[in-house]
C-alpha cells in the first residue's frame, strides 16, 4: 500500500516512522510519502490561506497551492494503484471512522489524505478531485481538533495493522473490539499477565484453570459487561453468538 499525505506540518506525521507503521515501512509493506503544501506556493509568504467568501472568522485554504500538489502527487502515479489513490479527507463533518471503514480502505492499493487546518480548504479542491478519485470525507469524532494530521495518523494505524504481514499474529484481529464475527461491537474485556498477585490484586480464577471453553465464555461476559456500561448503544448490533445462551452450559 502507499499512503501519500499533503500537509503543512509534515513532522506531525514523523510518528508515521515509529512502531507498527514503521515497521511496515522498513519491511515495504507500505511506502509513505509526505508532502509538504508549501511547496507548491509561489510567494515570499508561502501563503496557503485566505479569508473565507461570505465572512466569518478564520481562514480557509486556498485552492491553488492544492490543486498543484495533487496534481503532482497524481502524476507520480503507482503501479498498484493503477486507478490513482482514494482521496481521504479528515473533516468533522465526515462519516465515522469505524473498524469497518478502516477495513474498506485497507483494500485500496493508494490512499492519499488531505489534512486541513484553519477553517477547512475551499470546497472546490474536494469536488475538482471527486471527478476523478474516490473521496472518502471521514471523521474520528465528534470533537474540534487544530487539523487533520491526528485523524491521519489514527486512520493509518487502524489501516495498515489490517495489511497482510503487518501484525506478526494474524489472530490478532479476531479478538480486536469491533472484528467481524461474534465479537463485533463488543468491547475487549480486561486482561492480565504475570505475576500472579501484585500489591493483592489477583487474577480471576477461571484464567488459571486451563479450560479453554470457560475461559473463551467468561471473556466473552466480560466484554458483554463492559460494552454494556460503556457502549450501550452497541449492544442491540452485537452478534447473536455473542448472547448464545447454549455455550453458557459448556
Ligand atoms: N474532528 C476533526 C477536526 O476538528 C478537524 C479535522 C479532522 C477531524 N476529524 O477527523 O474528526
């Protein structure tokens, strides 16, 4: 997969070398490109901003320093992408991010985001590149961030740990909160690992008792419980298995 992102703080994105991404980089499972705006401005100020039409406070992003470095980045085209990327753009007024949106994206060869700071970029630049490109407008939460590049980076994570090769044990994604299957929209449970006490806390029994049924069933209580007090509004989508009340006499 390639990832490119356009920014004008392209060292928000260096966490994008560290970690689980990091790692997919250096094993070339993904190739990042970031882009720096200004690059494609052509005054002493490097200007990207200007004030909205109609008034009201803040800037807004001009159209012109945009449209030149997508053009560029397109140009520079992709052998797996032969389609061009898909436009994602973090915006408060985009569809949630989930866990499925994540997994859709992590089926397109090229993603290209387009962080914006200020008011948002002029509108004009979404609709331009939606002749052309898939535009994914996705939101991580119903809350006001400086700019995008967080949702970059929590977007990308989420993605690429979906890519073959990118989590050394590919089981991982089957307990994950929100993986497909019995456990979607359950939160995880609680875990635990050595030593068996620690300042008299204890573990609960049925983790050490080997029985791999109990076990799975009171993990799967668990995260019943804790999605209950904490995302009640999932309840009511969670898969039936995870009610089955037959595994309850394992
Ligand atoms: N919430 C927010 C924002 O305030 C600014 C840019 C992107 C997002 N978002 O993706 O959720």
């Amino acid at each position: 997969m390639r990832l490119d992102v356009v920014t004008i703080f392209p060292e928000y994105l260096d966490p994008l070398n560290v970690s689980l991404v990091g790692k997919a980089r250096a094993h070339g499972r993904l190739d990042v490109h970031v882009h720096d705006l200004r690059a494609w401005t052509h005054d002493r100020h490097n200007t990207v901003d200007d004030t909205p039409y109609g008034g009201g406070p803040g800037m807004v992003m001009k159209t012109e320093p945009w449209g030149e470095a997508l053009d560029t980045v397109l140009a520079d085209g992709y052998e797996d992408g032969a389609h061009g990327p898909v436009l994602v753009v973090p915006t408060p007024s985009g569809r949630p991010f989930t866990q499925e949106l994540a997994a859709e994206l992590s089926t397109h060869p090229w993603l290209l985001f387009t962080p914006a700071r200020y008011e948002g970029i002029d509108r004009r630049v979404t609709e331009e590149y939606a002749r052309r490109l898939p535009v994914y407008e996705v939101s991580i939460g119903d809350y006001v961030l400086a700019g995008g590049e967080a949702a970059v980076l929590v977007i990308t994570e989420a993605v690429a740990r979906l890519l073959p090769g990118v989590l050394g044990n590919a089981e991982s994604h089957r307990d994950d909160s929100f993986a497909p299957g019995a456990m979607a929209n359950l939160l995880e449970g609680p875990v635990y690992t050595k030593p068996p006490r620690w300042r008299g806390h204890g573990i609960p029994e049925v983790l050490l008792s080997g029985h791999h049924g109990k076990i799975a069933r009171w993990r799967r209580d668990e995260a019943l419980r804790r999605t209950t007090a904490h995302r009640p509004d999932l309840i009511e989508r969670c898969a039936p298995a995870a009610f089955d009340k037959k595994d309850r006499e394992m």
